[in-house]
C-alpha cells in the first residue's frame, strides 16, 4: 500500500498506549498538532491513576481499538512509549482488522505495535 500523507484538517487520534502524560505536556502535544494544520483527536481520560501505564489495560486497548476503528482519523500518533504497549498485543487478536489502513506513530515500546501491524495485519509502520 501507497503512504499517505496527512493534510490540513486530517484527524489525528492520539493515545498513550504505554506511559502518561502531564496535563501541561498533552497542551503541549495539542498545540504541536494543531501548528502542523491536523486536527488532534484526544480521548478525555488518556491518563488515568496507572503507576506504571497511561491508564489500565482496558482503557488503553479501548483507546487504541476507537483510533484503530475510527473513519474520520488518518493517522494514530503514540505520545509516549514506555511499559504496557506490549501487554496490549494479546488482546488486540480479538480486534478485526479495521478498512481502512493508517499512518502509526510511535517509539520505544510501541514497536512492539508496529511489528503487530505489520506482520499481522499487513500494514506500512
């Protein structure tokens, strides 16, 4: 599959699906996108009370599985990496394969959802 580049007005979901983020550093992140002329699309509880993770399991592969499935979103930006984006990989066997293919953005620990998007699911990381 042909990349896609993002233009102005795209939706881009972003998630934390390993660790956190400070309220100053999700303004931050917002602000940036919003300089590049895309459209940030962040979900209200991406942190959560989690020591190590954003938030619990369920709610970071709810987060990942509603960037995953939504079709007005061109592109899924990881905002941190760290611990707990693997532990998603299991459960991300019960998700279908979404219809339309996008851009995923991330580092560190989110290679392991790469490498998952690519082997499994065919997809260009």
């Amino acid at each position: 599959m042909n990349w896609k580049t993002l233009k102005a007005g795209d939706v881009v979901d972003i998630i934390a699906p390993g660790y956190g983020m400070t309220r100053a550093e999700l303004k931050q992140v917002r602000e940036y996108i919003k300089s590049l002329g895309l459209i940030a699309n962040i979900p209200q509880n991406i942190s959560g009370s989690d020591l190590f993770c954003s938030n619990s399991d369920s709610d970071r592969l709810r987060q990942l599985k509603q960037a995953l499935t939504n079709s007005q979103s061109k592109a899924i930006w990881c905002a941190r990496g760290g611990y707990g984006s693997a532990k998603l990989i299991p459960m991300l066997e019960q998700i279908k394969l979404p219809k339309q293919q996008k851009i995923f953005i991330g580092f560190s620990d989110i290679t392991a959802l790469h490498i998952y998007l690519n082997q499994k699911w065919g997809w260009n990381t």
